[in-house]
C-alpha cells in the first residue's frame, strides 16, 4: 500500500514544511504549496461571490470584552491562548471568526430588505492546541479558516442552510473530496454548551429539516455541538480511516441575541436575527492535508502547481518549448520546460508523473506546430497542434473537476 501521508508527500513535493524557530504547529508553505493554496482559496472565494456572499477583513485580535460577550471565554477558554496586556487592555488572539462579523452586521441599521446578509471572509484564527495532538496541517495552531455567517430572518433559515450544504456539495465534486457521512451534532452533558433548551430545540429542528430535505444519510451523535448551538458536521476518511470535520453548517439563535442583533421587519419594528454559520472546505491547511491523501498529490488539473510540462527531445526544440510555455502562461496555465540539463527523456517523464499534461517536442512535431500529448493517467491523446492542446487544457482548468480530458 502506498504512503500517502499528507505530511510526506507535503515535503517530498516541496509544498510546506515545518521550522522549530517558528516553532510546533505552525507551518510554512514553500512556493507550490502557496500556488495550491492560493488557487484553493480564490476558487473558494468565487464560488462565494457567485451564491451571493460579500467578503470582509477583520483583525485577528480582539479585546477579552468580546469574548466574553460571545460566550467563548466561559465556555471555550481553554482551546484559546492566554490574554496579552496592550495598552493595559487585555487582547486575545481570536479562536473564531464569528464575534467579528456579529460586529460587523450590528454595525449598520439593517432592513428585512437587505436579508440574507451573506457575509464571508477567509481569515486567520488562533487555537491552543496540545503538543501531542499537533500533526502536519490537520492540527495546527494558527487556522486560516473559510469562515462566513449569513444574517436572516427565521423563516429563511432552513432555505439559507440548505443553499450553504448544496455549496458544500458542489465543492467537493470540483476537488474530488468524497464525504464518508454527514452527522447532526447535538450538545452533551456538562456545562461546555450555552444553557436554553429551546434555542438548542428549536435549531436542532431547523438542521433536521435541511438533511431530510437534503437526502443525505445522517446520524445524530451528542457531545459534538458547538458550545452556541447544533450543527451539521460533514466528515471525511483519510486513508488510514481516520475521521475528521471538514466542513459545517450551523444555525445559531444564540449569540444574536447576545450581540443585540436586530433588523427592522416591514412593519417598522425592530426583530431579531438568525446567523447561520457556514464553512464550505473548513480551514485551509486541513483541506490540503485531505487533498494530498485523497490524490496521493495528483491535484485536479485546475488546482495542480503545475498544470503542464514541455519536454524538448533535443537541444533543437528548446526555444520551441519555451514559446509553447509562454502561450501557455497567456491562457493563465501554470507550464514549464523540462529541458535536456535534467537529465534523459525518460527520466524527465517519471520526474513529471503528477503532473497533469505532459506536452513532448521533437524535430517533426516542432517543424509542424505539434506536440505529441500525454496524459498523467497514462493515456496518450495523440499529436496535436499546439493551439488546439492549449484550448482543450484550458478549458478543462476552467471548467474544473476532476477529469483530464474530454473528447473533442
């Protein structure tokens, strides 16, 4: 069976790495990591902007007031890193995005007219975890997280969170992301959640209603709520069959009323919100962990560091391979040239194995406008003309998913 250890592949395909300078848990991420990051998360941000969503920045720190106000510091205090003392105010790095964009909404008066209010940010959040539970990007201490929170009325509730699951859906057939199951989290025993029964009867309702209508398969499990309220939790398998969060649904009654959220209803009174709270692929680092098991670092096409590999048989067709990768970086590929310095065709072919295209240049192909096509699983479309291969890879970078080639 093959090792596919999301933290060896990580550092064998120089995608992060870790430094004990910068100290446990908090990884770099070297220049293709950061091209994979980077285009996970404008693919993100797009699929958000296209459902509606308007993005937001809002700092990582908070005063301890906050916190307090939001129900973290009483029942969340111990995942959080202690208080700093600034300016004889006590600030802490935020554990979540939320408290920020209640802020946010509260900011403005706000009318029935202007709900849903979608409101997305992919932001950076701090969480105190243990030195034995630390491991490659699945568990870290600073979270870049794909936060956002929709702001509605009650009766929009159940219509808002089915939308941010078929969001959810829709991602993960784009990146290949297969969910194992999805769970209805329910609050335990003990004093870690938010005490009012009919809040927390009234979500877990609503979350009911959007999986059944949903038509996944779920299973209630207590113990795994959210100290604020219930939440849809879709999981995922690593190949080692162990089972984590990715992404979550949750309809909160809580912190708007702690926040003193309102809106004005069209009968001019002033009526109370619901935030529903929303994570398509989690946090980042763990969606690449996931990425790099699920495809052994064989990324989709739209997302791999390097979509396309020119490889010049002879030292003739080199400046030719450098005109094919300047066309393609004009159609916005990620190409390169695998010249004869690194080492024997061959050679070449099995340095470039995770690579998507693989695009080889000899005399005739190159006196022609060619290039003799091979695909990474091994399938070998044939000669092509070099504008058509560009096309056809373009397109199917922009089309997403998960396959390498259409038919023409």
């Amino acid at each position: 069976m093959r090792d596919l250890d999301h933290r060896r592949l990580g550092r064998e395909l120089g995608l992060f790495d870790t430094d004990p300078l910068m100290g446990a848990g908090l990884p770099y991420w070297l220049p293709d990591g950061a091209v994979v990051r980077h285009t996970l998360e404008e693919y993100v941000r797009e699929a958000e902007r296209a459902a509606g969503y308007r993005h937001v920045y809002s700092p990582v720190l908070g005063k301890r007031e906050l916190y307090e106000l939001s129900g973290h510091w009483d029942h969340y205090r111990d995942d959080m890193y202690p208080p700093m003392d600034v300016g004889g105010e006590q600030m802490l790095l935020r554990p979540s995005l939320c408290p920020h964009h209640a802020l946010i909404f509260r900011s403005r008066t706000r009318s029935h007219r202007d709900l849903p209010y979608r409101m997305a940010e992919l932001g950076g959040m701090y969480r105190s975890e243990r030195s034995g539970v630390l491991g490659g990007l699945t568990r870290v201490r600073a979270i870049q997280l794909n936060d956002a929170h929709i702001f509605c009325t009650p009766d929009q509730a159940v219509e808002e969170a089915a939308g941010a699951l078929a969001l959810i859906s829709r991602a993960y057939a784009d990146l290949g992301i297969r969910a194992s199951r999805h769970r209805l989290s329910l609050p335990g025993g003990g004093g870690k959640y938010v005490a009012d029964p009919a809040l927390w009867r009234r979500a877990t309702a609503l979350l009911r209603e959007v999986l059944d209508a949903s038509g996944a398969a779920y299973e209630a499990v207590e113990g795994e709520a959210a100290f604020y309220g219930p939440k849809i939790d879709v999981q995922i398998t690593d190949p080692a069959g162990r089972e984590s969060t990715l992404s979550t649904v949750q309809i909160d009654f809580h912190q708007p009323e702690r926040f003193g959220l309102r809106y004005i209803g069209p009968d001019g009174a002033r009526h109370r919100p619901v935030m529903v709270h929303r994570s398509v692929i989690g946090s980042v680092e763990r969606a690449v962990a996931h990425l790099l098991e699920e495809h052994g670092g064989a990324f989709p096409p739209w997302l791999a560091p390097l979509q396309l590999v020119v490889l010049p048989v002879g030292e003739e067709q080199e400046e030719h391979a450098h005109a094919v990768v300047r066309e393609a970086a004009a159609l916005g590929l990620r190409a390169e040239v695998s010249g004869l310095a690194e080492g024997s065709l061959g050679a070449r072919i099995r340095r470039a194995r995770l690579v998507p295209y693989q695009a080889v240049l000899g005399a005739r192909e190159a006196a022609d406008g060619l290039l003799a096509v091979r695909l990474r699983d091994g399938r070998r479309p044939g000669v092509l003309p070099v504008a058509e291969f560009l096309r056809r890879v373009e397109g199917r970078v922009r089309a997403r998913g998960t396959a390498l080639w259409e038919p023409a």
